[in-house]
C-alpha cells in the first residue's frame, strides 16, 4: 500500500470514527432504536452493492431479445428501454450481443468480444483509425469466418477490433448491408433478405 492510500486509509478511518462517536452520543437515549435504523441503512446499503453487483445479469433479462422469422428471412428486433436496438449473432460460433449502429461503418468488435470470436486482442495490427463520440480509437481490421443470426448465416464479414475501451460491440453497416431492407416502425428494427 502506498503512503497515499494509507494516508486516504487513515483519514476515512478517522472520519468514520468521528461521525460513529457523534452519532451515538447524540442518540444514547434512544440507542435501541438507534440499532434498528443502522441495521436497516446497513441491509439498505448491502442491497444497493448486491444490485449493482448483479446489474448485468437483471439487464440481460429485462432487455427484449430479437424475435427472428427466418422462413421468411425477416429479423424483428425491439427497442430496449434505454432505446437502442440490441441483436445477438454468433461470431465464429460465439455468442456477442451488439448495439445495431447504423452510423457505423463496419462491425466494431470490443476487446472482450473479439476475444470470444477467437481472436488475441494484444496480437492484432492496430493501425487502422476510426472517429467516435469520444475521439479517435486505433482499430485492428479482422475478418469474420461466420455470422450467425438465426438459420441465416454470412461468411467472411470483414469487422473492426476497437482498441480503446468499449462497453458494447457494434453492428454496423458491413454486415447490415447484407439485409435488402432496414426499417424502423412503432419501435421495432425490421431487417428483410
């Protein structure tokens, strides 16, 4: 530990003992009770980690997944509610969920993605740039054997790895492309071969 964590160390370490020695001197009537409403702020606070621990697995459940009609080749996906349109492909037989981005040139892999579909992230050629919301990113150009939605397979897709830090991949237009038509209606991506 460095002397500025131990210095961060001791001066919560002091506060916490200064607002605990307020705190039961000014309720020491009533300290029972005092009890009570710690434990309950405690269970509280627990409750509040434990949800935030546990925030990617209740979003994948309450965001809607892609309904797919492949005998007709037609893909409706639902706007989640923090409205974007999320689509799960299989990427060289490995499950990544992507935000479909229209302004995105190509499928933009994020590291953590990229390395389920198989690829080594640390060992690409990133010298390729690319402009984002939050600047420019060096991106590694891959190419990916399989897509997979559905009975609806692409081969060969070419795709961006970012380089920078990315929470979600991005499915842009190199594979979009390969849809006849892309609408958007009442809330709902409707992708047509």
């Amino acid at each position: 530990m460095s002397s500025w964590q131990t210095g961060q160390l001791t001066y919560l370490v002091i506060l916490g003992a200064a607002v605990l020695f307020w705190f039961v001197t000014n309720h020491r009537q009533s300290f029972r009770k005092t009890i009570q409403q710690a434990m309950a702020w405690g269970l509280i606070f627990i409750g509040a980690i434990a949800a935030y621990g546990m925030w990617g697995d209740i979003r994948s459940t309450i965001i809607p997944q892609a309904t797919v009609f492949s005998e007709e080749g037609r893909v409706v996906i639902p706007k989640s509610p923090d409205g974007h349109f999320r689509l799960e492909l299989a990427i060289n037989g490995a499950a990544v969920t992507f935000i479909v981005d229209t302004g995105a040139s190509n499928i933009v892999l994020s590291q953590e993605d990229a390395s389920k579909a198989g690829f080594e992230p640390e060992s690409l050629p990133y010298f390729g740039r690319a402009l984002t919301a939050n600047g420019e990113v060096k991106t590694a150009p891959v190419v990916l054997e399989e897509v997979r939605l559905g009975n609806l397979v692409d081969k060969r897709v070419p795709a961006q790895v970012n380089g920078g830090e990315l929470d979600q991949s991005l499915l842009g237009m190199s594979y979009l492309s390969h849809w006849r038509e892309i609408t958007i209606s009442n809330g709902t991506l409707i992708l047509q071969r």
